[in-house]
C-alpha cells in the first residue's frame, strides 16, 4: 500500500531521542481522540527479537532471513498500538540496555524497514493517528499535510533521558540515525519545528493543536 492509500488523518511527530516527542504525541493524541502510535517501539521490538534469537545486529542479510520466518502482528487496541511478534509481547524489553545500544543498527536494514513502515501504513488505513518517529513525515506519509518536528538543546534531552533512569547514549545514536542510508532522520521540507527546551509538554501540545487548526483540522 502506498502513502496516497490512507483515507484517514495522520499527524506525524519527528524528532532526535529523548526530544520529548514520545509524551507530546501521546498527550495530543488523547486530546484529539485519535490513536497513538509509537513507530521506535516496532523498531524496538525487532531489535529485541534479533537479539533474543542470537543473530548479530550488524549481520543484515541474518536479520532478512529471520524476519522472513517471523510473524509480526501490529494492531490499534484503545487508542494505542500494540506489537506481537510470533505471539510474543515484546513490551518488557524495549528499553533494555542491549535494545537501546543496537536499536539504530538494526534500523539501519532497508528491508527492516520496508516491514515496519508497511505495517505503519496499515495502521492508519482505517482510523486517525497521531504517529511519531523518525521519518514518518518525510518517508512514511509523506503526502500528510499534519507534520512536526520536535527538537530540544543536546543537555535538555540527556537530562531527559537520565530523569527516565535509561542509560542510553542519545548522541551516538542520534548520528546513526541521522547518517544511515535509509531514511534518515532529516526533517521534512514542510514540518513545522518546535524547539521543546524551555516549553512544557503542555505548551507544546497546544502548539500542535494551533497549528492543526489553523490547517483546517476539525477537533473537537
Ligand atoms: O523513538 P525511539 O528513540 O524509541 O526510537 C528507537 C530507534 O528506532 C531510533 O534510534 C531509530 C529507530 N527509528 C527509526 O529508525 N525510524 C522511526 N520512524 C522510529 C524509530
């Protein structure tokens, strides 16, 4: 299916880690009414899955051959999206220490991927999503006329990420996902960019809701 495909709303929210993006998508996505989709934990539950099964991260034709034998079931359940992987909730595991280190290698694999934003797509077919990610403004629904970018100064987001008490190294990871081949994380000609550092996530919604509106987007 390709991007043109989806008949329903979709605001894509793009950003480096640990920008915020995750609760502002969240806490828009419930005053809107509309499903909240967290595209890094599909990426997330792949890399657990590569992981759990021993293939090493960096081996991309091992990762192709695995996830050819690999069933991934992604659904809208209460206005969230939830992942199984050959009928295992991968949930608990998608912080791990090992996921956070591999996670831009594994989504690095242009064939990971192709999976992951075709499921994407399927997700938004038949209902309204508040979406966010890397590219899903720029590669996965392109053609959206509801798309942010959110950014934060490098300490604001480490400061961030250490409150959550996650080790994660959010500038390696932000320049692997920056740099790689596919996709990489850029923002979309025509975001709108929102500087979080100094605003709450609050400010930030009502920002986005601004916006919408002015876009035309009835809400109610
Ligand atoms: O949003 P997050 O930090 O949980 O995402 C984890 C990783 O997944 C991120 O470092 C890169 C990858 N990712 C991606 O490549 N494309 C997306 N749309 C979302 C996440």
């Amino acid at each position: 299916m390709s991007a043109r495909e989806s008949a329903h709303r979709v605001v894509a929210i793009d950003g480096p880690a640990a920008s915020g993006k995750s609760s502002v998508a969240r806490a828009l996505a419930k005053q809107v009414g509309f499903n909240y989709v967290n595209s890094g934990a599909m990426y997330r539950a792949v890399t657990w899955y590569v992981l759990k099964n021993n293939v090493a991260p960096g081996d991309a034709a091992a990762i192709v051959r695995l996830l050819n034998n690999t069933r991934i079931d992604c659904t809208l359940a209460d206005k969230g999206s939830r992942i199984l992987i050959d009928d295992v909730d991968p949930t608990a595991h998608l912080c791990d220490d090992r996921v956070n280190e591999e996670v831009s290698l594994v989504s690095s694999v242009p064939r990971v991927r192709e999976i992951l934003v075709e499921k994407m797509r399927v997700l938004a077919r038949d209902q309204d999503v508040v979406m966010e990610g890397r590219d899903i403004g720029s590669v996965v629904f392109p053609d959206t006329p509801y798309k942010f970018y959110i950014d934060a100064s490098p300490d604001v987001r480490l400061r961030r990420r250490q409150a959550q008490g996650l080790r994660d190294q959010i500038a390696a990871r932000d320049r692997a996902d920056s740099s790689r081949r596919a996709s990489p994380l850029i923002i979309a000609e025509d975001a709108h960019v929102i500087d979080s550092s100094n605003l709450t996530i609050e400010g930030v919604v009502g920002e986005i809701i601004g916006r919408l509106k002015m876009k035309g987007m009835e809400i109610s």
